[in-house]
C-alpha cells in the first residue's frame, strides 16, 4: 500500500513537472544564434568549450579579486587573459538549483529545483542537447548533484541530461576517498584527492578529441567546499591561522574559527589553482587555447563567519557573488578586461551557446551576453534576480532562514522578505554590506525605486514570492521540519 502511495505521488509531480515544461516548450521557439543568423554552418569553425565548475568558492577569494590570503597565480594569470565578470551572480545560491539552472538557462521555479536533493527533470533542453545536437561531444566529469536524494545511486543514462562521455557521481565531500561511475552500474574510485584525478581525467579527454569534433567538456569539482581541513598536506602546510587576515564584516566572536576554517578554504583553493595549470598547459600543448572557450566559476559562495552566518542560500555578497572568467581569444581577444555588469546563472548556457554558433533553445530564460562581450551590444540589464524560494539546511528558520526575493545591480543589494523590505546596500561605499540602508528616510527614494525594479523582475520570471511551503506543494516535495530533503549518501 505504501509503495503504492508513493508511486502515485511521484506520478502527479511528475505530470505536474512535465505540463508546465510542455506549455513553456509550445510557447516559446529556438532562438537563432548570432553566428547561425549570419550562415555560420561548418562545424570545425565552432570552439571548444572547458567548463571548470568549483564548490562553494566566493568571489571574493582570488589573488586577481585583491585577496591577500589568496594564492592563486594560474587563476590571475588566466584573468589576465580573460573577461572577468565581477559580479557573477549565483541567483539561488546553493548546489542543485545553481547546477538545474547551469544546464538548463531557467529560473528554479521554473525547473522546480529550488531546494536541494530533488532531481532536475529530463524534459527540458539541456545545454549538452544543444551541443549535441550542433555535432559537438559533450562530457562530464566530477561532482553531478542533480538526481535526487540518494547522492551515491548509480545515474543512467536518460538521467545525465544529454552528456555522452561520463565520470561522475551524485555528491561527496569525501575528497580523499572519493567515487564515480562510468557507463556501467560499478562503482569506481578517484586516485587521490578528487579534484586532482579528475582534472587529469579532464586533460586525457581534452588531448584524446584534439583534431577532432568540437567538444564542450564540463569538469565539476567538490572543493573548496567543506570539510576544508581535507586539501593535500602540501596544500595545507602553506596556510597558518595567524596570518589569516579576516575580513571586517566578521564578528569578533567568531574570529578564532573564522581563521582556522579559512586556513583549509585557502588550502584547497591552492591545490584547485594547481590544477588550473594543468588545464591550461594541456590546452596550450594541444593547439586549442585559441579556439577554445574557458570558463571558470563557481555554483555559489561561502559566508565563512561573515555577517555571522555559514555556508550559502543567504542575500549577502559572500554568498551570491562567485567568480566567473571567460577566455575566448579567437573572438574576445586575450587581453584581459573586467565587467561589472552582473550575470546571472541562467545566463550562462545561451551566452555559451551563441558563443558557439548553436541556436539558443526557446525554453532558456536568461539572457544571452555573446553581443555585448564582443562589442555589437549594449547590456540589456544591470540588474539580476537574487532569490531563496524555500529555506533549508543551514539556512532553516531557526537559524534565521527566510524565504526572499531582491536584486543585485552594479552598485546595489536590495532584498525583501514575505513580511517587507529588509535589506539595501550600496556596494560601492560599502563593499562589505556593513550598512542597511532600509527603511531609512534619507534614501526613500532609492529604496523605492529598487522596489520597483525587483517587482518587474518578479513579473517578468512569473514568480509570485510565495511561502516556500506553497512551492513544495505544487512540486510535491517531501522535506523534514527544517525544511530539508532528507538524503542519502
């Protein structure tokens, strides 16, 4: 009877999920690329793609973004070859609805992964059926996290979402001790510390289709997230707790494990930017770091202490800001520039694909940045939506979670919650959120028109900010009373 309860409940989300993907689909057509307007069809003109995927990794944290902690000499040296988005935006910032978002170029209440451990549908267009459908070969290799509650099952291959070439597993932070499955239903084990075997796995990849069809390879690591005491100890031997310097919105109770938990952030950091190397000596070896597109990124940040708080999901920069560098010398040139216009995540995938020639699918919902990084266009906004639709984990209510919904610009952080406005920076004068500007009278007009701003933006992504429980009604969700999928590993 209790089997079939729940198979009748996973049957009306999945009908729920596949009716609001199927009215989408049926109202929205392919996108033309710019370079498929203008006739471009021969394949061996169209780049390669390398997209590096880090966990849990903030903006703030790299030599090139001015952090003295920091070492990271492959990463500023790739920035100073690169487009460097300094206010890359990870819209819902935690792992699966950045990753759903990633593949798919929508809003999580769009693909309904707005908490984590639920699976990403197979129903939309995902940006490796777009590069498979243009001849490209699509891989991926690492940490996947878009398959449900069991992060450790073995995903076939109608569950990867279009990728051929696979070397991935659902989630762990065990870096040291780590898993991944291939094509068959056995489970394998990476050499070492993961991030390491799977960059050389990247690389083996990357040399093996050189000469060959174009290829988009996503290489996704589990570090720097936590446990961060878990880095090689080369790694960790570079970094001491007293010399850490902290940045001014700790608290000064939390000092002493602030320094101590960033000495092992800064220590897997160094270790991924070591690999970094090895990703840009493979390319350069193979003849394809002209043709190709590098990305690096993050899924969202970390708030180490700052604010007082731990971890992602919250409005804050050290949360929602993540580090975004796009090399692309055949077409962008390989001197380095800084953007400050924000991107959001469900702008990568049609500005990669555009980039690459291939038509934008009609689903995508973010907007395509292609025109504006080669000097044809004007950004169309300065504004991205910032969001968390139902609180979880370490952000559960009684650790002060809220659902809410804001903006982040170039210059301003606006957030309300369901009970009104609640938080307003401005980031220029005060890069570290020190100042809550909200519901101060001198900048009534401001706020005012960030209000504004933000209930477009609602309006425009069909997005009601309702309590978070509404949603996981509508998607039929099974969470504690924390709010949490409970997982399995």
């Amino acid at each position: 009877m209790e089997s079939a309860m729940k198979k009748d409940r996973i049957g009306r989300r999945e009908f729920l999920q596949r009716a609001a993907i199927g009215t989408v689909s049926i109202a929205l057509g392919p996108k033309l690329s710019r370079a498929a307007r203008s006739g471009v069809k021969d394949i061996s003109r169209r780049p390669n793609l390398v997209f590096i995927l880090a966990d849990q990794w903030r903006a703030q944290a790299t030599g090139y973004a001015g952090d003295t902690n920091a070492r990271t000499p492959n990463l500023d040296k790739l920035a100073a070859e690169s487009v460097n988005f300094s206010n890359a935006v990870s819209g819902c910032p935690v792992c699966c609805p950045y990753r759903a978002s990633l593949l798919t170029g929508r809003y999580p209440l769009t693909h309904g992964v707005f908490l984590n451990d639920v699976p990403l549908n197979t129903d939309a267009v995902s940006i490796a059926h777009a590069f498979n459908k243009a001849g490209f070969e699509t891989a991926y290799i690492g940490k996947w996290h878009l398959d449900g509650r069991d992060r450790s099952t073995f995903i076939p291959k109608e569950r990867r979402q279009g990728f051929k070439f696979w070397k991935a597993f659902g989630c762990t932070h065990n870096y040291n001790n780590s898993f991944y499955y291939a094509d068959e239903n056995v489970k394998l084990k990476w050499d070492g510390y993961d991030a390491i075997a799977q960059t050389s796995e990247a690389n083996r990849y990357i040399r093996e289709h050189a000469g060959g069809k174009p290829f988009a390879l996503f290489l996704s690591w589990g570090p720097p997230h936590a446990p961060y005491d878990t880095a090689p100890e080369k790694y960790r031997k570079q970094f001491s707790e007293a010399q850490i310097k902290l940045r001014p919105n700790v608290p000064k109770k939390f000092e002493a494990q602030t320094r101590k938990v960033l000495a092992g952030y800064y220590a897997h950091i160094a270790a991924l930017d070591d690999c970094i190397a090895d990703i840009l000596q493979t390319l350069k070896e193979s003849n394809l770091e002209n043709d190709t597109i590098l990305v690096f990124t993050s899924d969202h940040g970390d708030m180490l202490y700052s604010q007082g708080g731990q971890k992602k999901q919250q409005p804050w920069d050290e949360s929602i800001l993540v580090p975004f560098l796009l090399r692309y010398p055949a077409k962008l040139g390989d001197k380095g520039r800084t953007v400050y216009v924000p991107i959001n995540t469900p702008d990568i995938m049609p500005t990669l694909l555009d980039l690459s020639g291939i038509e934008i699918p009609g689903t995508v919902e973010g907007n395509d940045f292609s025109g504006f990084l080669t000097g044809a266009e004007k950004p169309k906004d300065d504004t991205v939506l910032i969001s968390c639709p139902s609180p979880f984990g370490q952000w559960r209510r009684d650790r002060g979670g809220r659902e809410y919904r804001g903006i982040r610009t170039s210059q301003y952080t606006y957030v309300r919650d369901l009970n009104g406005p609640w938080l307003l920076y401005d980031n220029k004068k005060d890069p570290y959120q020190i100042n809550n500007l909200c519901g101060r009278s001198e900048h009534g007009e401001l706020q005012k028109k960030m209000e504004a701003v933000l209930s477009q933006k609602l309006r425009r992504t069909h997005d009601e900010f309702l309590p978070g429980a509404e949603y996981i009604r509508k998607w039929n969700y099974v969470v504690d009373k924390s709010g949490t999928v409970r997982y399995t590993t």
